[in-house]
C-alpha cells in the first residue's frame, strides 16, 4: 500500500464515521486468494479490515457492502458492517468494521441464526444488485418464478460461461436436458425467496471470541433457502449440530436431498469455470445423476 492510498482511506473513514481517523499502523492478514486484505489501525485505538484490489473490480466490492448491508438490516446474524468503499490511485477498497476471529465457537447458535435469516422475505427472486460468485459475475434479476430465475440467472448463466470457455459436448447436452427437466424438480415443492448468504462454504463463517457466530464475503440475494444449506455441505465446514439446531428451527422439506446436488451444481460449474481442471468432469457426473432419478 502507498501512503497517499492510506491518506486517501483514512480521510473516507473520517467522513463515513463522523470522526476524524488518523492511521498509526497496519498490516497485511489472510484475506482469500481474490484480494489483499489488511487490517489498519487508527492512533486513537480504532481498528478496521481493508481489501484492496485492482480498480475494475470496485462493482465487487460494491455488491459485497450490499450484501453484508442487507443481512445487517435483519438483525439475525452477526456480520461485518461496511464502512466505505471506492476507489483511487487504480486501486479499488472496501473498508469493513474489524472483528476479531475465532474457528470455534457456537455451531448450533450458528444454525439457528441462519434460519433466522432465511425467515426474511421479499415477494420475488433476485436481488436490488447483481454480485459476484469469486469473480464470476452472478445475475440477480427479478422473476416471480424460482424455476425460471434458476434456469436463466443460475444454471444457463453457468452454462453459457461453460461453452464460451470451451467446454462442450456432453457437458452442454447433459446441462440442456436438465433445464428442460427443471420443473420436476419442484412438483411438490415451492420455494419462499428467503434472503441467503448466497456463497456459504466454510471459510465465510467463523465465531467471535464469545463463541458469537459470524458469516461474511457473501453473494447475496432472495432464494431458495435449501441454496445456502446445500452448500455446506458441499465443502465441508459445517457439523451436525449445526445441521441439527437449523432443521430443528426451519425444518426442511424431505426432497432436499435430491435438490441439494442440483443447486451445488451452479458451484460446481462455477468452479469448472473459473479453474478447469476435474470440475466440469464432476458438473457432468452430477448432471447425468440428477437425470437419471428423474427416470
């Protein structure tokens, strides 16, 4: 970081706070693989977690306050509170409200929590921005139809990159039975639009040192809650009790196992997308399993 990016922040912390910010120190911290991350400190004790990255990526950043803007507003679960963001000097920031992180914590509250937030609900699907899944980019415009918002916002979104990105033959013929087959899928099920974290492995959630849950980095927007659940389950990062308190809390509908594999194939071919490699082999094989218990 250059100091006139750091007077430039430290001046838009000060006019976002209403109190002037001074910096004393910082340092670079664990952020992910997409930005730099650092945590700055100002001279009067105040502390905040800074992303940077290249400057055509401040719409990222801008759908991210967004997100965590959104989930704030339900007072559910424990977030990150955007500060600023903008751009300068041909970097793009995000500035967020610093939290001190532990791996462990309360994993039931955590479920319970998450339910809490996929009880908030809007009448239609999508989302006021679109965002981002890692750099790709996600559409979220608004359909009355959760069949129709997952064909064209989700899976044929996917599907396009996909062919654009030179994967073709089977995976396109299998991914185009598949939408046409979408429907059944849903014949006794009918999603809520549920606001969901939207992108929830286990490296967005973690616990405060009083064990108090907290998710963030999230793709946010108005879904089929089982999205959210189905993806903890797609990396790993989430226990039984977790599982248990939520379910216990918002039961979910005895089809979900079989819809679980369909919406964790939008992050499987996401990741086909975005690294190649052995995911479009295992977007293929999940496609050919979601067809065949169709029948």
């Amino acid at each position: 970081m250059n100091g006139r990016l750091l007077a430039h922040i430290s001046t838009v912390i000060g006019a976002a706070t209403q109190q002037p910010f001074a910096l004393g120190d910082s340092a670079a911290v664990g952020g992910g693989s997409i930005n730099a991350a650092y945590r700055i400190d100002g001279t009067d004790g105040t502390r905040y977690f800074l992303k940077l990255n290249e400057a055509r990526h401040l719409a990222m950043f801008a759908a991210e306050a967004a997100g965590l803007d959104a989930i704030a507003a339900t007072s559910t679960i424990r977030v990150p509170r955007p500060v600023a963001h903008g751009s300068s000097g041909g970097q793009s920031y995000l500035v967020l409200e610093y939290l001190e992180l532990d791996g462990r914590g309360d994993s039931r509250l955590l479920g319970e929590q998450l339910a809490a937030l996929h009880r908030v609900e809007r009448g239609r699907f999508g989302f006021v921005h679109d965002n981002f899944i890692g750099t790709t980019p996600q559409p979220n415009g608004w359909d009355a139809s959760w069949v129709d918002f997952w064909r064209e916002h989700r899976l044929g979104f996917q599907l396009k990159l996909a062919q654009r990105n030179g994967f073709g033959g089977q995976l396109l013929r299998l991914g185009e039975k598949l939408m046409d087959a979408l429907p059944a899928f849903f014949a006794s099920h009918v999603p809520r639009p549920s606001l969901l974290h939207g992108d929830l492995w286990g490296g967005n959630h973690a616990f405060l040192a009083d064990g108090t849950p907290t998710i963030f980095d999230p793709a946010a927007y108005y879904g089929d809650r089982e999205c959210d659940l189905a993806m903890t389950e797609l990396f790993g990062g989430y226990g039984a009790d977790f599982h248990s308190a939520y379910c216990s809390a918002f039961p979910l509908d005895p089809g979900y196992a079989t819809r679980r594999d369909l919406y964790n194939l939008y992050h499987v071919l996401n990741h086909a997308n975005l690294f190649g490699g052995g995911y479009a082999r295992q977007a293929e094989q999940t496609m050919q399993r979601l067809l065949a218990e169709l029948g």
